[in-house]
C-alpha cells in the first residue's frame, strides 16, 4: 500500500469547520515529509490523499460533533502502467 484516501462527510452546516480540522489536526498526523498529501472538497465532503512509502493507515477521527458519520479510510497501491 503506497496511498491512503480518507474522506469524511461534515454535519449540517460544520463543512468549513471539518476542512479546517483536516488541515490544521488530519494533515499533521501525516507528519512524514516523505508522503505528499493533498486535501479535496466536494460539496460537505472533505477528502484527504496521502501518497508515499509510508502513508498512515488511517487519520484521527475529526470531533463528533464536525461529521455526520464516521470517516471512511481506504489503502490503495498506485498501479505504473507502461506507456
């Protein structure tokens, strides 16, 4: 596993504040200046990309009271296709 996507849905209402937390608290967990990590928005969904040797298996969970179901976490492995 090379990649891990992360993604949470923000209570009514709580999108900013969610993106927030995953910049400031979900970011930082990456702590690893060998994963690059990217953060996505789509409407009240907040996702986050880390992509490297070593991405975390998993983010913290954001408060409760941010989210409108617990995040999902899914491990990839980055395919190389031969051009």
């Amino acid at each position: 596993m090379d990649t891990l996507m992360w993604e949470a849905k923000a209570a009514e209402g709580r999108g900013a504040e969610l993106l927030r937390w995953a910049l400031d608290e979900g970011v930082r967990a990456v702590a690893d200046p060998a994963v690059r990590t990217e953060v996505f928005v789509a409407g009240d969904r907040v996702v986050v990309i880390a992509v490297g040797e070593r991405p975390p298996r998993r983010l913290p969970d954001p408060p409760e009271e941010l989210v409108d179901r617990p995040p999902h976490a899914w491990p990839f492995t980055r395919v190389h296709l031969a051009t």
